[in-house]
C-alpha cells in the first residue's frame, strides 16, 4: 500500500464524480484533502463526508479559469494542510457538438477550463514546488478522448490532447526539480458528465434512448463492464504516491479496455 499518510493533495472538480471518488480514496490512505471545486456546496459535502469517515480535509471554492482563485486556492491548502505534496487536475466540462457546428464560443469555453484551468494550476502549483525544494507530483485528468478524436467530442477531445501535451512538456521541463507530471486517460465513466454525453446524444438524434449511448460506449470495453468512479482510485493512489516515484510523463489510460493506445 503506498504510504500517503498525511501527504497534502488538491483535488479539483472533487465536488462530485471522479474527484469526489479520488478525495474519498486517498483521504481513506491517511492524506490530507483539498476538495477544490467550482461549487463550494458539493465541495464542503465531499469534504463533510470524508471529516465524518475520520479522514482529514478541507474545502475550496474555486474556478480553475481564475489564476487569483487557484493562487488562494492553494494558499489555503498549505495553510491547513502544511507543504503541497501532489495536485489532480481534473476539473473539466464537456459538450456534444457535432463537428460542423461547434462555434468559436464553444472552442474558447471548452479550452479555458479544460486547457487554460489546466496550466494555471500546473503553473501555480510547480512555483510552489519550487519554492518548497521537495519535488511533488502533478496528475492531470485527460481522457481516452485525449488519445483518440471522436465526434461529436472533437473540441472536447482537441482540449484533452492538450492536456496530454501540457502533461509532457511539463514532465520534461522540471523533473530536474524532482516534480513528476503524469495524466490520466478515463473512458467512459458512470457520472454525471455522462449523463450530459448521453443526454447530447439524444438530443442530436443519435441515439433515441437513455443511456443508450453510455451502454453502447460501455459494451465496447474488453472487460466487459460499465467504468465507475472508484475505478480511478487505484491510479490515482499510484501517481500520488512514491510507488511510482520514476514515472513521469505519462497518460494512462484506465478504461478497462477501450481503447489499446
Ligand atoms: N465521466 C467520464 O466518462 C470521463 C471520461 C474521461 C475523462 N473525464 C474527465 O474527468 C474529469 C472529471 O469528470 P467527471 O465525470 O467526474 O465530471 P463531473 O461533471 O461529474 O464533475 C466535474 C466537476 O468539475 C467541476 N468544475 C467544472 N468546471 C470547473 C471550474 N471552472 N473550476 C472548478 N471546478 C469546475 C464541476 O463543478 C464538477 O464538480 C473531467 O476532467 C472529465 O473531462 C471524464
């Protein structure tokens, strides 16, 4: 079991979803949380239920898009929480556009949380780092849609690719710093986010049912099921921990068998 005990970790978008499944994860391994997200009520109800399950953690009210808000963000996470050890940047959003009709609005928004948000915190965070001498960790959420462009996703997929390439400029850039930047790759994953994919599939006629297009994506995975959150706890242990102290650069797909990259 890597030993994460009393490492300080921010999470964003730990609201809900795959952040909220990651807080609870590691907050269980003895770290100390930041549950960062844009709603401060689904962050204080993360951060609520892992204090009553005898895990440590605070919550923060932040948009990842706001450089001011990620600085503060921060700061309140050292102060509660003693020196940064690692961040999961995994805020994001997603919108079913099909191809030819996605508009400039679209692309700006799509990129400023999942590729603007991104660099920010990875900026904020490595000059923290920095500052600490101690090396950390920096985990990206990208998405097997940062691997493989599929519509009607493209933006969302073009700005997953980004954080891929952040992902490894980062990583080759300050290792010397003993800060090791790695992504992570979902498929498609039981949240709410999905329920918005498949909602957008019906409502471009692509599929008639709901849930059709989760099932249909699901039914593609060697493994044979549905992913759930909790599904990326495991990878998420790793990339935070010193088990995987001689990784970097690397964005791992977790989709039980999606895609092969
Ligand atoms: N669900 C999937 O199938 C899937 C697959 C691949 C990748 N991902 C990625 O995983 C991450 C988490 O996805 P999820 O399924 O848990 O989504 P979700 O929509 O359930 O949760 C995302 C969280 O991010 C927060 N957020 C959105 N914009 C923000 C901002 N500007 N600042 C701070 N917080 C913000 C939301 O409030 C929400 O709590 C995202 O980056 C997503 O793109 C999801």
């Amino acid at each position: 079991m890597p030993d994460l005990k009393d490492h300080n970790i921010i999470i964003t978008g730990a609201g809900r979803g795959i952040g909220a499944a990651i807080a609870r994860g590691l907050a269980q391994d003895g770290a100390r949380i930041t549950v960062a997200d844009l709603s401060g009520e689904t962050a204080e109800a993360t951060a609520a239920a892992i204090r009553d399950a005898g895990g440590q953690a605070i919550a923060v009210k932040v948009d990842v898009t706001d450089r001011a808000q990620v600085r503060a963000m921060i700061a309140a996470s050292v102060a509660a929480h003693g020196p940064l050890a690692s961040i999961f940047n995994n805020a994001g959003i997603v919108q079913v556009k099909p191809f030819l009709t996605i508009t400039e609005d679209d692309w700006r928004v799509m990129h400023d949380v999942n590729g603007l948000g991104v660099l920010i915190a990875m900026q904020e965070v490595i000059e923290t780092f920095q500052k600490q001498g101690k090396g950390g960790s920096i985990i990206n959420t990208a998405s097997i849609g940062g691997k493989l462009g599929t519509e009607p996703l493209a933006h969302y997929c073009a700005s997953k690719f980004g954080v891929v390439a952040l992902t490894q400029a980062a990583a080759r850039t300050f290792g010397r710093d003993g800060i090791r930047v790695n992504a992570i790759c979902p498929g498609n994953v039981a949240t709410d986010m999905w329920k918005k994919i498949d909602e957008g599939f019906r409502e471009t006629g692509l599929t008639s049912r709901e849930n059709e297009a989760f099932e249909k994506f699901a039914s593609t995975a060697a493994l044979g099921r549905p992913s759930y959150a909790e599904d990326l706890v495991g990878i998420s242990r790793f990339l935070a921990s010193s088990d995987s102290g001689f990784v970097t650069g690397q964005s791992i797909v977790v989709d039980g068998g999606t895609i092969f990259s």
